[in-house]
C-alpha cells in the first residue's frame, strides 16, 4: 500500500477542546448510536469543507 503525503496540517484554534467535545458528544452512546453519530459528523464537514479536491485529501489523509 502507498502512502500518500498531504498538505494536511493543524489548522484548530483549540484542538484539544475539540477532542473533549468529541468525547463528550459520545458519552453513554452504544456503538451503533456512536457510528451513526460518526457518519453524521462527517457529512456535516464535508459539507462545511465543500470542496471535492480538500475532502480527496482528507480522505486520503485519513486511510495513510
């Protein structure tokens, strides 16, 4: 498998308070719920991204 390299980088102003809101947001959630909450996360940021080329990097950024 090949890794692709990406101009991914950090780009949160709190990505800590982020991660704590992620968890958060999956507390006393079962699996199923937690998935379901996953895939809607996502979707809602791809749509706020909006942009095919940034979500292939994201995407590829994600699998590498």
């Amino acid at each position: 498998m090949t890794h692709m390299t990406t101009d991914i980088q950090l780009n949160l102003e709190d990505a800590d308070g982020f991660y704590e809101q992620l968890l958060d947001a999956h507390l006393d959630l079962s699996d199923k719920e937690s998935a379901l909450l996953n895939a809607k996360l996502i979707l809602v940021m791809a749509n706020a991204i909006g942009n095919s080329a940034a979500l292939a990097r994201c995407l590829a950024a994600a699998k590498a």
